[in-house]
C-alpha cells in the first residue's frame, strides 16, 4: 500500500476560499489567541490548516486550523505578508469522519467547550453513529459520552441505553398491613 500522508501535499489557497465548519468546540482564550498571533508574526505558519475540499461550492472547509484562519483574518499585517494565501491540507472525508477528525486535533491539544462538544455528539447520534463508534473516533470514554449526552437533554439519545433498576417506586396507595411506618412522635 502506497498511502501517503495529506501533509506531503500542502497547498497555497486564499483565505477568501476557506470556511469554518459550523461544529468546531474549540475555543482559545484571549491571552492564547494573542499567543498565536505572536507565533505566527515570528515563525510564519508553520503547521497547514487543515481543509475539505467543497467541490460543489469551490471552497474550503476547516477540519483543523480555525485559529490560525482567524490570525490571518484579524491582522492586516499577516494577510498583507502571505499575500491572504494560507497553507492547506486536504483531507477527503465525509462529514462524519471530519467531524471526528476536528475533535481528535482538538483533544490532541487542549481543552473544549463542553456545550458545543455536547451537540457535535447530538449531531453524529443524528447521523446515525453508534455510541460505540462516537466513543472510539473521539477518543471517549463511555462516562464521558454519557455526560455530554446528558446535557443536551434530548431523551433519543438515550434509546439504547439500558438502565438498571436501582430501586421500584411503591404506590402509597397499595399500603400493605406488613409494612411498617416511622411516625414523627418517635
């Protein structure tokens, strides 16, 4: 097998053809940001973003970059210097294995925001990925996928989950002789 690796094949494309994804998590505080825009003042772009080609709509949508996108868009100085051009590697995947790809960058680096990590898990349980698969490809454990299941609050994605019976509501109304009560004079 002769694969050969995206990254051996960057390319020079304007800024003005690439698009964030609309499902990224990752987010960089101010100082961070600003270290970013340091880094790249000094070393130039040293890493490629990392893009889909949308041959339908002839642009380029971000798998992993966006910061480094947004540098370029923030600092007239760095757009003025690489002439808008921003290195890109193309990745040919479908939404899904993007979707995990970004998160995999991400997780690779830092943290995310728990929020929009909680409806990307909404958004490939909506494209039919199984718990199993959401957990190997996002590098989850099960704990984990069931925390941020949990805070979108949408009960489909509990489906197939199988909860155990912990303990067995009793009607108050099937009072049986046997059992006995506490009153509060005790």
């Amino acid at each position: 097998m002769n694969y050969k690796s995206p990254v051996y094949n960057i390319i020079s494309v304007p800024v003005s053809k690439i698009k964030p994804n609309t499902y990224n998590p990752n987010s960089v505080a101010p100082p961070e940001l600003k270290l970013l825009y340091d880094s790249i003042k000094e070393d130039g772009y040293t890493m490629p973003i990392v893009c889909y080609y949308d041959s339908k709509n002839d642009n380029y949508i971000i798998v992993d970059g966006f910061h480094r996108y947004r540098i370029m868009l923030d600092y007239p100085d760095i757009y003025e210097r690489e002439n808008g051009m921003l290195p890109v590697s193309v990745i040919n995947k479908n939404l899904d294995q993007r979707m995990a790809s970004t998160i995999r960058h991400n997780r690779a680096r830092g943290s995310h925001n728990v929020d929009l990590m909680s409806n990307i898990i909404r958004e490939l349980h909506d494209l039919g990925r199984s718990d199993a698969w959401i957990s190997k490809h996002l590098g989850m454990d099960r704990d984990e996928l069931l925390r941020l299941k949990q805070i979108t609050g949408l009960t489909e994605l509990f489906k197939d989950v199988d909860f155990g019976r912990a303990w067995t509501p009793i009607d108050e109304n099937d009072d049986d002789e046997n059992d006995t009560h506490i009153s509060d004079e005790s």
